[in-house]
C-alpha cells in the first residue's frame, strides 16, 4: 500500500507541476483552456506565471516528500495548505456573491479536489512517519 500511495504522490505533483508549467510557458492559452477562469478577471500574465510559479512548486513538494520520509509531513502538509486555502477561496467567493453556486461544481475537479487528495495525502504521511 505504500507503494502505491507514494506513487500517487509523485503523479499528482507531476500533476501540479505541469500544470504551472503550462501557466508558465503559455499564460494566455492557459487562462483560456480552463472552465471558468475567464470569468474570474481579466487575463494578467503576471499574475498567472506568479500562481506557476507555485504549482510548481506544490508540484516539487509532493513528488520530493514521496522520496523524503523525514520530511513529507511537512512538504505535503504545506501543500495541502495552500491547496486547501485555495478551495476555501473558492467557497468564499460563492458565499459573497462574487460566483454562483455553479462555480463550485465547475471548479470541484480542478479546484476542491487536490485540496482533498493532498488532506488525505498528508494525513497518510503523519500516520506513517516513524515507519
């Protein structure tokens, strides 16, 4: 089993991190293939190579604590910190009135689900860190 939930780790950083390469190489045709995201705000190619800019990053945590037993906890905690800050913005800005309801829906895969796999990641490696 862990095996295999390690190999997952270093699939959805890849995961992460090619998507910030792709926000990165090509910020434009990026914020024009996601659902939804052109209508969050007009496209700021600043702003989207600084969001790679962590998915990268993100990307690097989870597949460097799939390798690193001593400190996944911490990698993959601070993962699924942001990821999760990120789905509760999301939350946010449906409970302002900022999107509809549907916004949550569209953007759950994307979105609500690495916060929730990298929870569920991060839980794993703290029940697991001394073994």
């Amino acid at each position: 089993m862990t095996k295999a939930i390690l190999a997952f780790a270093i699939l959805f950083g890849a995961g992460l991190a090619a998507n910030g390469f792709y926000m990165l190489a090509d910020p434009q045709a990026w914020y024009l293939a996601v659902p939804g995201v052109t209508t969050t705000g007009p496209f700021n190619q600043h702003f989207l190579r600084d969001i790679g800019l962590i998915f990268v990053f993100l990307g690097s945590a989870f597949a460097l604590g799939a390798a690193r037993r001593d400190v996944r906890p911490l990698l993959w905690g601070a993962g699924a910190v942001w990821l999760s800050g990120h789905a509760l913005f999301h939350f946010w800005e449906v409970a302002a009135g900022i999107c509809g309801p549907d916004a949550l829906l569209r953007d759950f895969p994307a979105v609500t689900t690495p916060a929730l796999l990298a929870i569920a990641l991060t839980v794993w490696s703290v029940r697991h860190a001394d073994r």
